[in-house]
C-alpha cells in the first residue's frame, strides 16, 4: 500500500533522527488496552452487536452486561436503531462491548449565521479552512441547556457542541465546552517567554469527527503555515512549539492514566482559537493542545459525549 504524505513525512523523520518506526497506537504497558470499533450495525440483542466495517467486514461483538449506549441520550444497547453508525469502546482484544456512541458528531466552528424559528435554531458555522462550512439545528429540547454555556448566538463567536446526525440533518444535543468570551480573532496569547519552550505540555484534548472513521491522528494547532498551507495555521494561547505534518505525539489522558503514540495527521487551525479549559479530574490549563480523531480519543479512555480530558503531550 503506498504511503500517505503523513505516512511518508513520519518515516523520514524516523530515519534521520534514528527514532524506531512504531505503529501509532496505545501503549501496551498502560493496563488493559481499550479498543475503537467502529461500523454500521446489522443486528442488535441485549447480548450482541453485528456490525458491517468500514472495510466491508461483518463483525459479531459481545455485549458487556454493564455496557451503555448513546444516540442523543442515554438508551439501552439493545435499543439502537438498524443501519446507525457506531463507534465502540471494547475490551478483551475488542471482543466485549462496554460503550457505544451512535450517529454521534461534533460540531466545532464559528458561528455565521443564526436563523431563530418558532422552536428550532438553524446555524451556519464556518469550521475552518480545511473542513468548509456546516449547517446544523439545535432542537428547541436542546436549546436551554446549550444557551447556558453558549450565551453568544453571534457572527464571529465559537460554537462546539455534540449532536447526532439524524436524516442527513445534524443536531446539537450537547454543550461540549463553555464558549470562550472573545471573538474567534481575538484568541489570547501565551505568557511571555512561556511559549514553545516545554518539553512536555499540559492542557486540553479533544476529539474531531474530520477524520476518517477508523483513524489514528491527531491534529495540531502550531503547524508551520508553509507547511499546511494554511494561514489560520500557528495560533494558540497553550505555548505549544511548531511541529511539522508527520510529527510523532506522545500523547497521555491523565485522568485516566492511558498513553497513545500519534502522528500529527492533521492543521489544527480551528483547535487553536479554544483558550477554554477542560474540567473532567481538576481543571486543566487553558489551551487546546491537540485534537484527536475519534478513534484515538476513544482508546485514550476519553467519553466522546463529555468531549475532552486534561492531557499532557510530548514528541513521541
């Protein structure tokens, strides 16, 4: 199979810096290794899931007795619809079930426009310039509690919220951060003589739903903008050093004291403007730091409804 760009970028580095070529991944000695699966579900019971893979294979899970779904809200496994997509949380070599996400996205932008209806709220986000723009609905069932920690339906303003999609239509169901009080130019800078000079970073990690549904990436915001290609590119208020696409992360979930080594994959321009917090064990510095595909963020131990955890990264 040829290489990606990301692939290729990834084994010169290796070779010139004489670094072993690891497959990206969790790290094997973090306890019992968490499992992403993802697929379209064929059958459902109390006791089994049967999934059609993104490359075509049917795949018969079983289904932990603790295990607990998600389409929306909190249903029973059992419960879940035919033909929805699923990502799975497994263990025991990803045979065993113990979470499931349903038709689950997020929605991370800047809000352009906002169409108040008699219930229902459309909004048009612009989601950087390597994912276009997206019109989705928050449902009016919804709109209190993402109001509390979105006071700022206005042009210009960032939005991140989870929702599902339903009938081609995507709908915000959950807040996934408090919205930062500035406009998405105006992101605060690093302390001075702070920015850059870690070895290590802490700070906020996040999921995207830009990649592809099996992949293992991260983006990041501080991309050299010669590199990406991208002029929103090399802005954040974390301190974070320039990096390079291909760059290997070491990337931990310190609230679940889980470890992934992960290729930068991705330009994390819009994960930049964050200057938020992430409040999932204690507070976590200001800063999004890296944004993880769903795959990645879910083997981490990350809860994909919650949409973060405090996280510390450093060169793989």
């Amino acid at each position: 199979m040829p290489y990606s760009s990301v692939d290729r970028r990834r084994v010169l580095a290796a070779a010139a810096l004489g670094r072993p070529l690891d497959d990206p991944g969790p790290v094997s000695d973090e306890g019992e290794l968490l499992y992403s699966v993802t697929g379209t579900i064929l059958d459902v019971s109390p006791h089994l899931i049967v999934i059609d893979t993104p490359e075509g294979r049917e795949e018969r899970l079983v289904i932990a007795p603790w295990a607990t779904a998600w389409r929306g809200e909190t249903v029973a496994p059992a419960d879940l619809p035919l033909g929805a997509h699923v990502i799975i949380r497994a263990v025991q070599s990803g045979r065993v079930v113990e979470r499931i996400w349903a038709d689950i996205t997020r929605i991370t932008g800047v809000i352009q426009s906002v169409d108040a209806g008699p219930k229902d709220r459309t909004i048009e986000l612009y989601c950087g310039p390597h994912r276009g723009r997206r019109t989705i609905v928050i449902p009016y069932g919804a709109s209190g509690r993402i109001r509390v920690r979105h006071p700022q339906f206005e042009p210009g303003y960032l939005f991140d919220a989870i929702g599902v999609r339903e009938d081609g239509v995507v709908h915000a169901r959950l807040p996934a951060t408090s919205q930062p009080p500035y406009r998405w130019t105006a992101v605060p800078k690093p302390l001075p003589g702070y920015s850059g000079v870690q070895s290590r970073i802490s700070g906020t990690a996040t999921w995207s739903d830009a990649f592809d549904h099996e992949e293992r990436g991260a983006a990041y915001p501080m991309l050299e903008r010669s590199d990406t290609d991208c002029q929103d590119a090399g802005v954040s208020c974390a301190g974070l050093p320039y990096l390079a696409l291909g760059s290997m992360l070491n990337v931990r979930n310190v609230c679940a004291g889980r470890t992934s080594v992960l290729p930068v994959a991705a330009c994390g321009c819009l994960a930049g403007r964050f200057c938020d917090r992430c409040l999932e064990c204690g507070t976590s510095p200001r800063g999004r730091i890296v944004e993880l595909s769903a795959a990645s963020f879910v083997e981490l131990g990350g809860d994909l409804t919650k949409g973060c955890f405090n996280a510390r990264v450093g060169l793989g």
